[in-house]
C-alpha cells in the first residue's frame, strides 16, 4: 500500500516558515508529499524518505507557496456603486452623495433587499477570481444588513460559498459595521440589539468564526464596541477590529485589550497603540485598497510595526465601496508601492501571518509536515515576482487539502 497519496517532485519550495530567511526556500530539488490531505513530508529529494505514492509528479522545476490567504473581505453584498464612484471623479463628495441616498446606506438597502440566491450569484464570481489567483482560505464579513435577518442571510451565503467553491470561507459578524436608520441618533440601541439578539443567534447557528467592529466617529466608539466585545468573549467568539483608519481612536488599544486576532487598517494607530498590539500579540492587517480608492496619504506606521515584531498581513478588503478590488495580487502589489512591504513581508502577509490574523496558524499558511496541504504552484523565476507583477497569469496549478482545485 503506498504511504502517500501524492507526492510532487522536482520543485523549488518557499515554506515561508517564521524565522527563515530567503522566504524559507528548500533547495533547488525540493519535493513535498501529502497524505489525508495534510503534508506528510516535505524537504530536498536527496532526503526523501523510503516509499511510495499513488500519484507521483515532476513539477519541472516550478516554484511551490503556500496557497494564498485573503483575511479581509467584504464580498457578499447586494448592487454595487460604481455610479458613486463616477460621482466622485466629477466632483461630488462623499457627503453629497450621502446626502442623496448613495454611500454605505445605498449597499444596505440593495443587500436588505436581495435574496440569499441573489447575493450567492453575485458573490460566486468573485470567489471566483481570488480562487484564480492561488487563493483557497478566504475570510468573508457581514455588515451590510445591519438587521437580524439580512446579517444572518449574509453570512449563510459566505458558508454556501465555502460548500459550492474551491474556497474554505470563514465567517465574520459584523453587524457593529454602521448605525442603520432605524437607530439613527441611538447608537447604544443598536448595540444592545447586536449583543442581545444577533450575535446569541448567530452563535446559536454557528454562522460565524469571529466578531468584527467599525471604531470610528462615523461609526461606533470605542466603549460601545467594548460592550460588544465582551458579549462576543463570553460567547466564546474571538474578535477582530476596524482601527484607527481615519483617525487615532483608540482603536489598536481596544483590540489589544481584547487579544483580538487582528486590528485592520491602522492609518492613524499610535505608539502607545502599536505597543499594546505586540503585547497582545495581534496581527496588523494592511488593506492598500482602501488607502488608495480614499486618496489617504497618512501611512500605517509600518516602521514601528517592523520594531515592535508585529505580524503585517495584507488583504483585499474587497467591497463595493472604499476598495472594489478582487484580486489579492493587485493587493499585494499595493502594498509593495504604497507601504513599501519588501516581496517576502508581501507573500509572508498573503500567506502566514494572513492565517495568523484567522487563527488558523497551526493549521495552515507555511508549509510543513501536519499543516494541510494548501499550496500553489507557479510559472515564476521567483517568488519575489508576485508582488512585482500585476495582471500576468503565473499560477500554474493550486492545491486545497491535497486536492487540486484549479490548473
């Protein structure tokens, strides 16, 4: 009986392990072998163990990654607004076109009114070109139903997604993404109604993985998403946060104060805010996408980050507002040119620290023998040429649990 069920020879491999340098590459004769869908081995063929496979491959020489990681979506939504963004080039504001019905309430309302078929369809597509890039974890969030029914539609899409795709979705709640209209002016209502209904129902089916919030002025502040926060721990949900985006609100703080596996955007996060983020230990999810369709100009403190050991992750933030980008390869090279990431901190931000930022480390994002085989396979001199090229079909073939998904 053979010990493995696959096993790919003849590769150049980027483990991209924590604490190797040069993307953790194992030699220029590397192989990899899977068995139940989890790495079995992997190392340089001179070293290869005793035995056989039911399926053996030469790759060629080809370059092997982890498969790709996107950490932070928005995917599943109702319309779109690219009638808002035409707006926008002509000269309109983004509090006239507020003013006129258009902005986040405008995806609230088409979202509200789509059925659980419609969003899936509309979704599907672009779960589909992640997919085509070398993706196969990919974290989807609620929010634009911010009422029980439509926040609980949402997210039994984002896991029909994971069931009918090539995708594993995680599931997020966030359902603290704005007041909607009807609490206009009772924030603190709309919380209550979060903490005492939503989430006990979602926890109760099991919808979500982890609990989101929006901490900004224009949003929630940071001692009403506390409140959230502590009914999401006693439910035993991890946290995640929306900080410090458009202003230093305290953001990075709160998150720490949680252990929250991640605080996302992080424009205008402090020191003191960097600070509790490394003692916490919380991932620092970089959403280029975002800084670039607002025309920010204030970094992320990515230095400080770098100081302080923070883990960096970079993900699309796809959603039809602030970043309507579904390519974590264009997030990538964003984040190369705008935040000025190194390739190896891009692809370790796509990959490992991406799964860091999901909790999903010990199962996923490096290559090594137990993980699950989620890798890619790539038509590449280098693995520093994915956040150098934009638009190029490099992938070759990914595989999901040791089965391929697209070739």
């Amino acid at each position: 009986m053979p010990d493995w069920d696959l096993l790919l020879s003849d590769a150049r491999i980027a483990t991209m392990c924590a604490g190797v340098p040069d993307y953790g590459v194992i030699g220029e004769r590397a192989a990899i072998a899977v068995k139940d869908g989890r790495i079995a081995w992997i190392g340089d063929q001179s070293g290869r163990p005793p035995g056989s496979a039911k399926t053996e491959r030469s790759l060629g020489g080809r370059w092997l990654t982890p498969a790709l990681i996107d950490c932070h979506t928005h995917l599943v939504f109702g319309g779109d607004r690219a009638a808002e963004f035409e707006q926008r080039l002509r000269g309109a504001s983004y509090e006239d076109i507020a003013r006129a019905g258009g902005g986040i309430m405008s995806t609230v309302r088409a979202t509200r009114s789509a059925s659980a078929d419609e969003l899936f369809a509309a979704a599907l597509p672009r779960v589909s070109a992640l997919i085509d890039e070398g993706v196969t974890t990919i974290e989807v969030k609620s929010g634009y139903g911010l009422d029980v029914a439509t926040e609980i539609r949402m997210l039994e899409v984002a896991r029909r997604l994971g069931e009918e795709s090539d995708a594993d979705i995680r599931t997020t709640l966030l359902a603290a993404h704005t007041v909607p209209p009807e609490f206009e002016n009772d924030a603190d209502a709309y919380i209550e109604l979060i903490c005492n209904e939503i989430l006990p129902e979602v926890t109760a089916r099991k919808l979500a993985d982890a609990v989101d919030a929006y901490c900004e002025p224009i949003a929630f502040s940071a001692a009403q998403i506390e409140r959230l926060f502590q009914k999401a721990t006693e439910l035993g949900l991890p946290v995640k946060l929306h900080a410090d985006q458009l202003s230093d609100g305290g953001g990075a703080e709160l998150a720490a104060r949680f252990n929250a596996l991640s605080a996302d955007h992080l424009e205008y996060t402090s020191i003191s805010g960097v600070k509790a983020m490394a003692a916490a230990r919380s991932v620092a999810v970089l959403l280029p996408g975002a800084f670039l369709t607002l025309g920010e100009t204030r970094l992320p403190p990515i230095e400080e980050f770098r100081t302080h050991e923070i883990p960096i992750a970079v993900a699309t933030d796809c959603n039809p507002g602030t970043s309507p980008i579904c390519s974590l390869r264009t997030a990538m090279m964003l984040a190369s040119r705008l935040f000025k990431l190194t390739p190896e901190e891009c692809l370790a931000g796509t990959t490992r620290e991406a799964a860091r930022a999901l909790g999903l480390l010990d199962d996923r994002g490096t290559l090594e023998v137990g993980k699950r085989a989620d890798f890619a396979i790539w038509d590449i001199g280098h693995p520093r040429e994915l956040a150098y090229w934009t638009g190029t079909l490099q992938l070759a073939e990914t595989f999901a649990g040791g089965h391929t998904t697209r070739s």
